[in-house]
C-alpha cells in the first residue's frame, strides 16, 4: 500500500510517500532523520491485517512536512536525501 502524508498550499505539494508493501520496519529512516519525521510503530494503524512493523509519520509532522524538510533540500546540492538514502528496501518517496 501507498501511504502518504503531508499536504498541499499554494506554494506546492508537500507529500512523503511510504511503500509499506516494501518497508520492513527497520527504523533506519526513523535514525537518519535529524527532523525526526518517522515513527516506527509496532502495528499499521491503516492496515489492521499487517502483522509487521511498518513506519508512519504522525499528524502533527505531516503539517509541518515544508518547513521540517527544508534544511535537507534540495537533494539537488548532492547528496541524496537523508532518509531516502538510509531506506535500503526504496520505500520512501517525496513529491518536491
Ligand atoms: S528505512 Fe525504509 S524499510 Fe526501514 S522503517 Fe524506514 S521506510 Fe521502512
Ligand atoms: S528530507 Fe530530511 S527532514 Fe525530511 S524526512 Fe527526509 S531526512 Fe527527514
């Protein structure tokens, strides 16, 4: 399943994007991020079948996705975005 988070305003669309079919809970995102952005929860509050660890990122840091991230881009500089970097399965995506 395709998770997303975050939000749209004028000046664009702020979305992570979480593949849960590829993420195995392993928490590296959730250790990369210097925003502490992700939460590693023990059940899939979207997926009541999912026995696995999966991670999420809570409301309150879905609204505030633009300003969190900002120090991180643009991935343009170099170097790839800390979190996409540390998820070794591809399960993270961003849409700006
Ligand atoms: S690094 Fe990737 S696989 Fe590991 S918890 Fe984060 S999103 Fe899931
Ligand atoms: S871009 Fe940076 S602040 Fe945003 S989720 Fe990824 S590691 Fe965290």
């Amino acid at each position: 399943m395709r998770a997303q988070y975050g939000y749209q305003d004028a000046s664009g669309n702020y979305f992570i994007t979480l593949d849960t079919d590829r993420c195995n809970g392993c928490g590296d995102c959730e250790r990369a991020c210097p925003a502490a952005v992700f939460t590693v929860l023990d059940k899939d509050p979207n997926d009541p079948f999912r026995e696995d660890p999966v991670a999420v990122i809570p409301v309150d840091k879905q609204r505030r996705l633009k300003y969190l991230c900002n120090p991180c881009k643009p991935s343009s500089r170099g170097a790839p975005l800390p979190c996409v970097h540390a998820c070794r399965t591809g399960a993270i995506e961003h849409s700006w």
